[in-house]
C-alpha cells in the first residue's frame, strides 16, 4: 500500500477512492467512498513537516506487502476560524480536505509552536505525552495578525487572529504577548502567544524585535514605527505594520538602551530634536 501524489490509497494497481478524516485520540483514517464506508487506513499523528503530515499505522492497517510502518500526506497547514491548527490535504483539481487537530497548542521556550496531547496505550492503558513541534518563524502581517511561517513559497502558515495583551510594552522586558482565542475540544478558552527576544534599532528607525529559535536562528519582526518624547528617561515608539497601519501597541524605549545603538541613535535624537523645535520645546539628552 501507498498513497500517491492526490493522497489516494493504492494497493497493488487499484487505485481506492476514499476520504481522510481526523479520528478520536489524534488519530487519522482513510476511509473508502461509497455504501461500504470501509476504514482502510488509521494510525496515530507522529509528526508534521510544512507540506507534510505524517502518522504511524496500526498493526491491522498493514498489509503483508506493506513494508513501512509510517505514511505521510501532502499538503499545506493554516489555522481556522476557530484558531486550530489544521492541515489541508491535497486531493487534485483545487480540492482540499481539512483536518483539525482538536487539542490545544503553545509556544515553547524556545519560541516555536508546538502541539501537546496526550496518548492511552491500549496494551498498557499507560498515559503518555506526545509533542509534535513545528519548525517555523513568526511575522506580523499588514491585517494585524501574529503568523507563524512553516513555508513561505507555499503559503503555509497559522495566522492567529487576536490582539497585543497590553497596549504599552517595556523594552526593557524583552517581550511581547499576544492574546488569541482558541477553540480545544469543542470549547472556546483564551490563550497567550509570549514571545521572548531584543528590541533593536534600525538605521532607517524601524524598530524590530529579534526572536531566537532552535538551533541559533534568529529572526526579528519588523516594526515601522513613529516616535515622540516620553520623559527624560524614555522615548514612546507608536508601531505600525508593514504597510504604515496602527498597531495599537507602544515600546518605551529607555534612554541607556537607544544610547547603544549607534548611528541609528543619533538619527532618532536629531528627528526628536527638529519635532521638539517646531513645538517651541527644547529638549537635551
């Protein structure tokens, strides 16, 4: 058995017409089309690439010719309405099949997405937990939308719809949380995306924030950003998207902190001072 470029099963030289479903206890099933509604295929969720889901099949899957254990389906993921993670499974002529993983996720402490649930051993009745890790990077979107990128040339992506938890972040703090509303086993439960990184400065006064991943990747999301006096110690920076948009959301930027950051330091204190001197203020830092 195998499953060819459309994710239908075939066995010897019948191709089986079927659809794919997400089963109880993050499980996946081929299921044949037609009166029989016959389970060809179940076996339990064990990883997940950017195109890529893959699961292990059950003893009662295999047939005698089967030699491999695993089968993995091509597609793409998003995230739903309902903020669940989901894979859309290819099926030829602009057709897709959606499965949901109905369990919850979260970001680890190393800033990439994850999904945790737990698993019943039917021998043991033991409980164990599994993980399946996602390998991606976050963004923020013109639309305002947190989006973790699996592949940018396919467009797999979770784009999480939701808001900054709070409308001021301390630079100083070096992070950034983003509240989202997620739908787990049916019921709706708000969850926060914190985000751990630094708060850099750019030449062209855009502000990042450069986040670490495994492996020592780092990516910064990008920020434009308008900037006003705040006190003596801090500098108030107004985000906006890529696209000049509000955000919504203000760093304050301590003084110690902009004097570190060179040439792009300067370029801010004369653009404050010009702004200060149109409004009859003078102010020295």
């Amino acid at each position: 058995m195998r499953l060819d470029r459309l994710n239908r099963l075939i066995r010897g030289r019948e191709t089986i017409q079927g659809v794919w479903e997400a089963a109880p206890g993050h499980r996946l099933r081929y299921r044949r089309q037609g009166a029989e509604q016959e389970v060809l295929l179940e076996g339990d969720l064990v990883s997940a690439e950017a195109n890529r889901l893959t699961f292990r099949l059950d003893e009662q899957s295999r047939d005698e010719d089967v030699r491999l254990r695993r089968m993995s389906l091509r597609g793409r993921w998003q995230a739903d309405e309902r903020n669940r993670l989901t894979f859309l499974a290819e099926r030829g002529q602009g057709r897709q099949e959606m499965l949901a993983l109905e369990g919850g996720w979260e970001v680890d402490e190393r800033n990439e997405l994850v999904y945790r649930f737990e698993r019943t051993q039917l021998k043991t009745k033991a409980r164990e937990l599994h993980r399946i890790r996602f390998d991606g990077y976050w963004e923020i979107g013109p639309d305002r939308r947190l989006t973790y990128v699996l592949d940018a040339d396919s467009d797999s992506a979770f784009r999480f719809r939701g808001a900054f938890q709070t409308a001021t972040v301390l630079q100083r703090r070096g992070s950034l949380r983003y509240q989202v509303g997620v739908e787990v086993w049916g019921r709706s439960r708000p969850q926060t995306v914190t985000l751990f990184g630094k708060w850099k400065l750019s030449r062209d006064l855009s502000l990042d924030f450069e986040i670490p991943y495994s492996g020592r990747f780092r990516r910064a999301l990008s920020f434009g950003a308008e900037y006003s006096w705040d006190n003596r110690t801090t500098v108030s920076a107004r985000l906006t998207t890529p696209d000049g948009g509000p955000l919504g959301l203000e760093v304050a930027l301590h003084r110690d902190f902009l004097k570190g950051q060179g040439e792009a330091f300067v370029r801010l204190r004369r653009s404050l001072e010009e702004t200060a001197a149109e409004a009859g203020v003078r102010v020295r830092w």
